[in-house]
C-alpha cells in the first residue's frame, strides 16, 4: 500500500528550524511528559459478570471484565500538552488556538506533526476535558518542565532558583459587577427557569415585574436616589421570596434526583436574598460561589471579584517558579508557607530549593512559618547588609512579571468552573509566562552565538592577513 505522506513535504523542510518556537520543540522533554502523565489517561478495567447458569458444575463462568478496547483511539499527549502550552503562551481560548493551529505549521511543528495537517487538531471541547482530566497536580508538571528546559538550556543557572521574590494578585472571575439589583433578579429568572424545567407551575413568575424593577433601580442608582432604590431593592426581595415559597411548597412531589437539583440553587438563592450590603461571607455570583471580594488598595479599582493568586519568580532573571490560587481572603504572609512549598515541588528536578524570599511589607510576622528560609522585606531595611538591601530593592522585579501573566498570558480573568478551575487556570497562566521566556532566551542565546561565530571568524581572519603569504594556505604561523 502506498504511503499517503510518500510526495508531501515534512514541516522540517518548509519551516526555519532556528524559529524560536522550533528549537524549543527539539528541547522540551516531551518523552518525560508524556511518561508522567500516561497513567491519568489510562483506560481503567472493569469487573466481570458471573454467570451463574452456565455451569451446573464447578465455578460459576465470568463473562466480561478487564480493559476495553472499544471507543476512539485517544489522541497524543504531546499534542494536548502543545495545545495548552500555545494557548496561555499567545493567550487564546481554546477554539482560537485550535484555528490557529490549523493555519501555523510552526505551531504543528511544536506539537510533534511530521506533516503539515489542513485541519483542526481537535474539537475545542476536547481540551477542556483534557485540563480536567490533569488536575492541578497534573498542570504542574507542565510548568515544572518549562523550569528544567530552562536549565537544560543555560538559560538559567540552578543556583539562581534560592532567590525567588514572591506577590500576591487578584485574578479575576468572569462575573459582572455583582450590585444587589442584578443578583436579586438573576436569582428570580434562574429559578423561574429551573421551576418550568421541572414541570412546577406556578402561580407567578414575576418576570414583568422582575425587569421593570431591574430597569428602575439601574436608573435610581445612576441619579444617586438611594431611597427610592432600596424601595425597588425591598420590592425584589419579595417577589424572590414568594416564588422561593411557591416552588418549595410542590417540591415533594419531584423525583428525588431532580429535589437535589433544584435545592442547590434554592440555598443559592435564599442566601441573595437574605444578605446585607456589609455582611461577610456574600455570595457574589449565583454560577460561581467560590466568588470572593478582596481589596488590594488600587486607586482606580478598589475591589476585585475572584480569588487571590500568589507568584514566585526567581529574582535575577524573572524566571516564574510557582503560581498557586489560595480561596478565600487570607492575609498575604499565610500565603507564602504553601506558596514556598508549591516552589519547592516543583524545583525537585532542578534539585535547589527557596531559601532566601524577598516580599513586601504585606509579608511581615511569618518568619517562623517558613523556616529554614529567610524573609526579607522593607521593614527589615535597617538590619540588612548591602547585599541584602540589593535584594530588597529587586523585590518589585515581580510586578512586572505579574503584569505581563496578566495581560498577555489570561491571567486577569478566569473562565473556566470553580475553585478547580481558578487553581488550573493560574498554573496554566504561569506556564504560558514561562514558554514565552523560553522563547526570549533562545531569541537572544541565538544572537550571542552569531555574534560570537562573527568575531570568531574576524579573528581567524586578521591571523590569515598577518601571516606571510606562504603559510596562508596551511594556516600555521612561523615562529
């Protein structure tokens, strides 16, 4: 049978195998990847079925069991690695990065193609479920193997990694700003929705009403008339409590699955329409509970909505070494004990570990927590040395890498379900930072290799001229 590849051309032949992108291919350990994550993927084998009349004599016969072999074989896993690698590093979605792919030999060159493929690599759904399946233990390795490449580069020294400068960040969740208005009237139409779906009929659904007041507090807030908007807001909280009532009331006779179901978003609701404007513990989102409010004193945006992300990079060259979400608003120093041991994990290839952490003053008091590593912030400023001090000044090298994860690689705001997701998401984001300096270095350990060649041969060069011109051709010089 002839082979269908036999007069195409390989995407070795049609790209420049010095792109950045292309030598970073060759350098990754796609090998050890692959090798780490296979058991997650591993079809796992079932029991068999005992048939009892089949034999009136002896054991019972099984019938069934073991590994199946049915379904879709599954795809690479160099492919769903490259994909999620190409995705937070040039900050697509999951259905742009599959168009792009189709459209960049480059990009199929990294994930591992021979030939240059005219279609999608997947459905889009497909790497979602991929993510899922990896789990944030899973998207670590993936960063902890940009950290090796790194040094398997030498683009990084291993003794670098016992300096990192640590910060906290808010990354976002995708909700709109939640003012009570709004939560009060989506709490309304969802449950509305769920009450038809499930064949409740009720006496009313308010959904007039409901959008009318919506309207009018949109507008009252706007003029500043607090006290006809907390009439509106008093009115909202009825009607959301009646219908609460009324679907309550002919719950019993649901099925039991369907109960479940409905009595989640029911507390969801009930907890809208209790809470208070200073109450702790509000619930900002109906979709998204895990949704917390956290102030980290920005003039321009007093208040954040999602959860709090801490950042490790190594202080000399910016390299990301950790990025771990911590749910609810904890202070910023009982962050850095787990966000130590996070750095620590994922530096076991490189075999260093943290031992000197330069923080800001939102830092101080946890010393104890972190032993044997040292802290040192701007409160200690007067007790340092002049090495130390220099360390203290090069703590604000992490805002800007904080800054780039944000904008250029998602961090700034998550899309994907649940605290789970925030955690993913944010480790994801760190290792899209990190390709992206890979592909910096090579840029630039590239350029210094030219340069060197070139002074090489002008060297070579100026001994050639400087020799009589009998010896030019052997290229020895007479003493």
């Amino acid at each position: 049978m002839t082979d269908p590849d036999l007069f195409r051309t390989r995407l070795d032949q049609m790209i420049d195998l010095r792109h950045p992108l292309a030598v970073l291919a060759t350098r990754i350990d796609w090998a050890a990847i692959e090798a780490k994550l296979a058991p997650l993927f591993a079809r796992a084998p079932r029991a068999g079925r005992p048939l009892t009349d089949a034999d009136l004599f002896g054991e019972p016969a099984v019938v069934g069991g073991g590994v199946s072999t049915a379904g879709r074989p599954r795809l690479p896993i160099r492919l769903m690695v490259s994909l999620l690698y190409l995705k937070h590093a040039y900050n697509e979605s999951d259905e742009s990065v599959c168009a792009r792919w189709a459209e960049n030999v480059v990009w199929q060159f990294f994930s591992g193609m021979t030939h240059y493929q005219p279609r999608l690599p997947c459905d889009p759904t497909q790497i979602g479920r991929f993510r899922r399946v990896l789990g944030e233990a899973g998207v670590e390795e993936l960063l902890a193997t940009t950290i090796e490449t790194a040094v398997a580069l030498d683009a990084v020294q291993p003794a670098e990694f016992a300096e990192v400068l640590v910060d906290t960040t808010v990354q976002e969740k995708a909700v709109a700003y939640p003012t009570d208005s709004r939560l009060l009237e989506v709490a309304r139409a969802k449950i509305a929705q769920l009450a038809r779906q499930a064949g409740i009929e009720l006496k009313q659904s308010y959904a007039k009403e409901g959008k009318a007041l919506r309207r009018k507090a949109g507008g009252y807030a706007h003029a500043k008339q607090y006290k006809r908007l907390r009439k509106v807001l008093k009115r909202q909280r009825t009607i959301l409590g009646r219908l609460l009532r009324d679907v309550q009331r002919k719950l019993d006779a649901l099925p039991e699955a369907v109960q479940a179901q409905l009595q989640v978003w029911l507390e969801r609701a009930e907890r809208i329409r209790i809470q208070k404007p200073k109450d702790k513990g509000k619930l900002y989102a109906l979709h998204a509970p895990e949704v917390e409010c956290i102030g980290k004193g920005k003039a321009r945006q007093p208040y954040e909505f999602g959860v709090k992300v801490g950042v490790a990079v190594t202080a000399r060259q910016g390299l990301l070494v950790g990025a771990r979400s911590f749910p609810g608003t904890p202070y910023d120093g009982h962050t850095l004990a787990e966000q130590l041991e996070q750095a620590t994990i994922l530096l076991e290839g490189v075999g260093v570990k943290p031992e000197v952490v330069s923080a800001d003053k939102g830092y101080r008091g946890v010393d104890a927590a972190i032993a044997p590593a040292v802290l040192w912030h701007p409160g200690k400023w007067k007790t340092a040395d002049a090495a130390q001090r220099d360390l203290i000044k090069r703590r604000s090298a992490v805002e800007p890498a904080i800054g780039h994860a944000k904008a250029d690689h998602g961090m700034h705001r998550c899309w994907l379900k649940g605290a789970e997701g925030d955690a993913l998401h944010a480790v994801l984001c760190g290792a899209g930072y990190n390709i992206r300096w890979l592909l910096r270095a090579i840029a630039r350990l590239g350029i210094r290799a030219v340069f060197l060649c070139r002074m090489l041969a002008r060297l070579w060069s100026a001994i050639l001229r400087s020799m009589p011109s009998a010896n030019r051709l052997t290229g020895q010089c007479v003493g």
